[in-house]
C-alpha cells in the first residue's frame, strides 16, 4: 500500500512538472515567435501582452491595472512616488506615470528601454506640482493586444497608432493635494513716516501698521534704528511681538526734536521672514525753534473777553474803578474767577487801567443785577445716589429784586434734569446761597451742569459731576 502511495504521487509530480514546462514553452513559444523581433536579448514575459498583463485571471472579464500614492498630500516640488500593479502572471511590463494632463513623467522600459526589466509591482517617482492644488494622476500598462479578440477592455484603453498590435490600458489615480507650507509674509503701511516741521520741546506721534500677509504667525524679534537715525525719534512697542497671518499691529513713532536740525533714517524691523528678514521703515522730520508770543495788554479787549460775561461792557460794567490788586484779590477768592488765574500781572494792571480811564463812572444800573458768586454740585457720585447743588449770588448793583435762576443737566448731549427757581439778594449784601432739587443719579457718565441767572445781564456757570456704574474711587469720595 505504501509502493503504491509513491508511485501515485511520483505521477502526479510528473503531471506538474510536464504542464509548467508546456506554460513555460508556450510563452517562450509566443514571445519568441511574436516579440521577439522587437524585443531582442530581453527574457520573455507573460505580463507584457493584454492576455495576461492586465486581468486578475484567465477569464479575461475585469481589468486590475490600479496605481496607488504614497501620501495624499504634497509640498510643492516633493517626490511622489507611485505603485502600479496588475496582472495575474509574471514577467516584465513597461507601466507609465501620467500627470493631470497625460504628459508623462516616468516609465519602466528596462535596461535597454526595450523590455527585460521589473514586473508588478512597479514604483514610479515624480516631482510634485509647484502650484498648490488638487492634482488627479494616471498610470498606464503598456504592451501587446493578443486577447484582443475575446477579452474585456478598458474604457480609456488606446491603441498605439505607431506600432501595430499595441497599446495601453489607462486607470486614473486617487486624487492628491499639493499644499504650500504655512510661512509669515511681513509687510508695513505706510513705509515712510514724514513728521514735517516740528517746534523744538514738542512732540509729534506717527503710526504705521506692521502686517502680516502670510498663512504662519510672525515673529517680529526687533526694532533697531538705523545708523545715523537720531535718538529724538522713539518707537513703541519697542520689544518683540507677534502678528497673527492676516492681522496687524500697530507701531507708533514719536519725534520729539531738541535742535533746530533736520532729520532722516530709519528703523529696521527684523522678523522670521525668511524672505524679507528685515524691512526698512523710513523717517524725515526738521525741527524749528520755539516762538513765544507776548501776552496781550490791551486792557479793553481783555475786560471784553474775561470780564464782560459778567460785569456787563466796559461802558456799563458793574465794577467800575476796580484798582489791580482788587482785581487780583477776587481772583484769587472767588470759584468762579479761578479760570482767570492764567492772567499775568501786566494783564491784570492792563485791565484796571481800562476800569478807571472813563472820567466818570457809568450810569446806575435800572434793572435788578445778580452776580453768581460760586457754583457746585457734587463731583462723584454712584448709580442711583443723590446729586446735590449749591448756588452763591450778589448783588453788586444798587436795585433790589428777584431773578430767575435755571438749572439744566446734560450728558452726550441729552438732558436729564430742568429745574427753576427764583433768588434774590440785597444792594451790597454778602453772598446768598440757594440749592437746587437734587437729582438721583441713574447713568453712569459724565454729567455737565449749567445753572443761568435771567436777570438784566444774564449770568452762567457750570459744574460736571462723574456718575460710577459702581462704588466712587477713594480719591474721588468728596463733594465740590
């Protein structure tokens, strides 16, 4: 039983090993008989006719040339390397790298480009595009038609009007990106700044916006003035900073001269651009001396301007005869006069000379007078807490009676509180004090109070009070 086992397997053995060498001389046969006339010196090839060399197996009804990327994505100019495979036998084949628009990249042709080098699978490279974008590659088998009569071919299948019998079976590639990698751009706007002339111990502030027009974040890592570039010219921000890709920052350049020079250089602002490494920002400016222009002394105009509000013109002024140091004095006593404190001495004396230079003094007042002597409200305050008024009046003229004073509140321009009242004060008389109704605080903001007196001459004084969302800062707790 055992002989017999040996003896049937030693058949079977033959069997084999007499019908792979008819498979092998019958591809010998073909290739010798049809290729190689062509394809001289190279070893026959299964693969390398349509038969075999595209098919997943002898039915012939399916095509399995396919390509495959390495990646599916690129930098631009990166190596693409691309794997064909197909076939069901073996052998060489001459496969082809097509780009999107069949032009070819790469091919296996063999040693002498006539046959005779690798089989599936073959690896074939090619630089990516230089332009970002999604790309859709080819690969191509290339060989005889021998299964023309009966076999399935594919839909972009091409005959090679060159060479009888031949062609190429073309499968389109999964699509790839190309992708160009993220980098900062730097930019300014403007890039010159131009101070013109600019009054020595002043200063001058310019701007211009460091952008980044790049797709990765940039590192500005400094700012340094170029050689020559006068210390009289500062920058701010004056350390490193980052700009976000499409943002911008903001660099504000002061000029604040010493001399009478003129002045021009630039600063340099170094980045991680690698291809503007350091961009220039150009600066001119001149300077000039200072002028200073004497205070006015014509004592007429300055009464107009500081003094008639309220005291009436000069011809009917109400303080007819004050001497300078009176003028000087209720300067320095009265709230309402502290804005005049600006006025020089000369000034001061100019306006007292205008006072007395009438021969006689101006005729008495007709009608009732009231000055506003001092004027408050209370400074700052909480939401929802109380607003508190004072009001200080004379009566420097010599008629007794009643005005009516107003008191109007505003803030941006709307007003929240209206309220008149009547005040009266004697010929001569100390200062009388009246109060407003206070006003409950509802805003926060800045509140511009304006209190009038309608009386013969019309008089006005304001205060503002500070409202806090809040509680009031320490330093502001008080009342005026």
């Amino acid at each position: 039983m055992k002989q017999s086992t040996l003896v049937i397997s030693f058949i079977v053995g033959l069997v084999a090993l007499f019908a792979w060498t008819l498979k092998l001389q019958a591809q010998s046969s073909y290739f010798t008989s049809n290729c190689s006339g062509c394809h001289g010196g190279v070893t026959a090839t299964c693969n390398g006719c349509h038969a075999h060399g595209t098919h997943s197996g002898s039915a012939k009804s399916d095509l399995n040339v396919a390509g495959a990327t390495d990646k599916t994505s690129y930098a631009p100019g990166e190596t693409v390397s691309v794997t064909i495979s197909g076939g069901y036998r073996s052998g060489w084949v001459r496969a082809i790298l097509y780009d999107q628009n069949m032009t070819e990249l790469a091919r296996s042709t063999g040693p002498n480009k006539m046959g005779g080098g690798s089989g599936f699978p073959i690896t074939l490279t090619a630089a990516a595009p230089a332009t970002s974008g999604t790309y859709t590659w080819n690969v191509a088998w290339y060989g005889n038609k021998y299964d023309s009569g009966g076999a399935l071919f594919g839909s972009r299948w091409s005959a090679d009007a060159g060479n009888s019998n031949h062609g190429q079976e073309i499968v389109t590639l999964t699509p790839f990106t190309v992708s160009a990698a993220a980098a900062p751009s730097i930019g300014i706007n403007p890039t010159a700044l131009d101070f013109g002339t600019v009054t020595v111990g002043s200063n001058v502030t310019m701007t211009t916006q460091v952008q980044n027009k790049g797709t990765a974040t940039l590192n500005v890592t400094g700012i340094t003035p170029c050689s020559g570039t006068s210390s009289e010219f500062t920058w701010s921000p004056s350390s490193a900073f980052t700009v976000a890709p499409g943002g911008n920052v903001v660099l504000s350049v002061d000029f604040k001269p010493v001399d009478t020079l003129t002045h021009s250089g630039c600063l340099q602002i170094a980045s991680n651009d690698t291809a503007t490494p350091s961009i220039p920002l150009n600066l001119t400016a001149a300077a000039t001396a200072t002028t200073s222009t004497p205070p006015p002394t014509d004592g007429a105009s300055l009464y107009t301007q500081y003094c008639a509000g309220c005291h009436h013109t000069l011809a009917t002024s109400n303080v007819w005869g004050a001497s300078a140091a009176k003028i000087q004095s209720a300067i320095s006593g009265v709230g309402q006069m502290q804005s005049l404190s600006t006025l020089s001495s000369s000034q001061i004396q100019a306006i007292a000379a205008a006072l007395s230079s009438t021969t006689t003094p101006p005729p008495p007042q007709t009608g009732v007078d009231l000055n506003i002597t001092g004027f408050s409200a209370t400074r700052s305050v909480s939401v929802g807490s109380m607003v508190n008024f004072r009001l200080r009046v004379t009566n420097p003229s010599s008629v007794s009676g009643t005005a009516e004073a107003t008191l109007v509140g505003r803030s941006d321009g709307t007003q929240l509180y209206s309220k008149t009242m009547s005040v009266t004060a004697s010929p001569g008389s100390d200062s009388q004090s009246f109060t407003f109704p206070a006003y409950k605080a509802t805003t926060p903001g800045v509140i511009t109070w304006t209190v009038t007196i309608n009386d013969m001459v019309p008089d006005k004084a304001t205060a503002t009070t500070t409202v806090y969302k809040g509680r009031v800062p320490q330093r502001e707790e008080r009342d005026d």
